[in-house]
C-alpha cells in the first residue's frame, strides 16, 4: 500500500510539473505544442536515465525508483515510457518490437485520436 501512494503522489508531482510548463511554453509560442515536444523529450531523457542508474546500481532502491518513473514520470509524460521501452527492444536487438512498437502506438494513436474525435462528434456534436 506504501508504494501505491508514493506512485500517486509522485503522479500528483508530475502532473503538476507538466501543467505548469507546458503553460508556460505554450504562452512563449503558441503556433507549436512545445510544452508537449518539452516534457516529452524532458520525460524521455529521466525515465532513460533514473532506469539506467537503478537497474545498474543500488544507488535507486526500487520503491524511490517507481516513485521517480511510474509516479512523477509517469504523470509528466507517458511518452518517456514508450520511448524507453522502444529504445530498450533496439538495444536487446528486438528491433523487430522497436519498430512494431513505434508504428503502432505512432499509427495507433493517431487513428485512435481520429476515432475519439468522431465519436465526441457522434455524441456531442460538431
């Protein structure tokens, strides 16, 4: 139960980093999303670096590490997640899961956006 409420806590912790960033950011430069293109490359580069420093050292102890990843991590940016993992498969030479896993949740999540916005339409109207 313990390691549950550090994960919402740090989910809390992200989610509020995330919100004022990207508010900032987008009040910078309103033509691009680049409080998203931020904590996403921000997100990547931490989760790629906590889980490097915790699965090779016993610097992280695993709780502060779900707590930093699954938590703060995890409310900044779900992308460091998916980043991690396809750059993980290309370096255990599963490129055929890198790849499997870029196109998918690339085209997936693209034709998944599509559908949610036609069936907001169907429910909502235009």
């Amino acid at each position: 139960m313990a390691r549950f409420l550090w994960i919402c806590l740090g989910g809390a912790i992200g989610t509020g980093a995330r919100y004022l960033l990207s508010g900032w950011l987008a009040r910078v430069n309103p033509a691009f999303p680049w409080g998203t293109l931020a904590v996403n490359l921000i997100g990547s580069f931490l989760i790629a670096a906590i889980l490097q420093v915790s699965f090779t050292t016993e610097t992280i102890s695993p709780t502060l590490r779900l707590f930093l990843t699954t938590g703060i991590m995890g409310g900044f940016t779900t992308y460091s997640t998916f980043n991690y993992e396809t750059l993980r498969a290309f370096q255990e030479g599963n490129e055929w899961v890198g790849f499997l896993n870029l196109g998918a949740t690339v085209i997936g999540c693209l034709a998944a956006g599509i559908l949610g916005t036609w069936s907001g339409r169907l429910l909502g109207g235009s």
